[in-house]
C-alpha cells in the first residue's frame, strides 16, 4: 500500500530558506523515493508552476514519476504535451531533505509565493503544498467554506466516493 501524506502543520523559516518537514511527511518521501536507504536522504520534485499558483507542490519521486510517465503518453509535439512539460519538468526543482529534516527553499521559490517567517504544510494525498499561511486563509479556506455553505448541514462528503454529488 502507497503511505499517503495527510495533516497539516506551521513551521518556521529561516533567513536561509531551511524549513523543517513534518516528521510524518518525512516518512511518506523515503517510502515514495525508490533510492533512498536507512542514511540517506530523500529526494523530491517541488513543482512551483505558473503565475498563477500561488504554492510549491512537494511530490515524491514516485509520484512525479507517475507524472511523467502520462506526460510521456501524450502525442509528442503536441501543445498539451508542451505546456505539461514546460509546468512539470521545466518549472521544478528536484532536491533532497537535509539531514536534519529540512528543505532549503531557494530564494526564487520563496519570493514567488511571498515566504517569509512561517510556511504552512498541508497534505494532498500523494503530494504536500507549502503556502504562505496567510494566502493559504484567504484563498483556499475561503473556497472550502463557499463549497461546504452550499451544502446541506447533514451532507456527508463519504457520499463523493460513491459517484454521488455534492448538494
């Protein structure tokens, strides 16, 4: 069974860009990482995208192995396969956890998404975002709350898994 990431935490930043990993979140990357070994450290892709995304989405080698194996898929030389390539491999940045359980964020990956002090860790079942904790409040709490308000007090999100619908 693939060990998925779940939970949520705050962590601080350093002036360097260290900041550590949640140690549940550590255990999900060695286990998605084919490579790594008890002493060494495991790697990672964080996908940083356009303009438009306004978080690093953390994937275990596994995982953006998975992605690209359907970006592969994909007709050569055709604009779907293009763009993919140029949001998934182009606009990434493979690295590894330091020995001590942190990330170093480098400062084009910490100025794109405003990361200062603090990062907010949030899991996504095979991938982990960081956000600034503050756009993460405005933005993505907000589409959660407009999604649960149109939903009926007594609307169990479970129903979903079984082709049902929401509201």
């Amino acid at each position: 069974m693939v060990r998925r990431f779940r939970g949520e935490s705050h962590n601080k930043v350093d002036s360097k860009g260290r900041v550590s990993i949640p140690a549940s979140f550590r255990r999900v990357l060695e286990a998605g990482d084919p490579a790594w070994t008890e002493g060494l450290n495991p790697e990672l892709v964080i996908v940083y995208g356009d303009h438009r995304r306004a978080y690093l989405e953390c994937y275990t080698m596994d995982a953006i192995a998975e992605v690209d194996a359907k970006i592969d898929a994909l007709p050569r030389g055709s604009m779907e396969r293009k763009m993919l390539q140029r949001l998934f491999h182009g606009q990434s940045f493979p690295t590894a956890v330091d020995e001590t359980g942190r990330l170093v964020l480098p400062a084009k990956l910490r100025q794109k998404i405003d990361l200062q002090d603090e990062a907010f860790f949030i899991a996504a079942g095979d991938t982990f975002q960081i956000w600034k904790p503050e756009t993460y409040e405005q933005e993505e709490l907000a589409k959660t709350d407009a999604w649960l308000d149109d939903l009926p007090d007594d609307f169990d999100p479970l129903i979903l898994l079984d082709g049902g619908k929401a509201g």
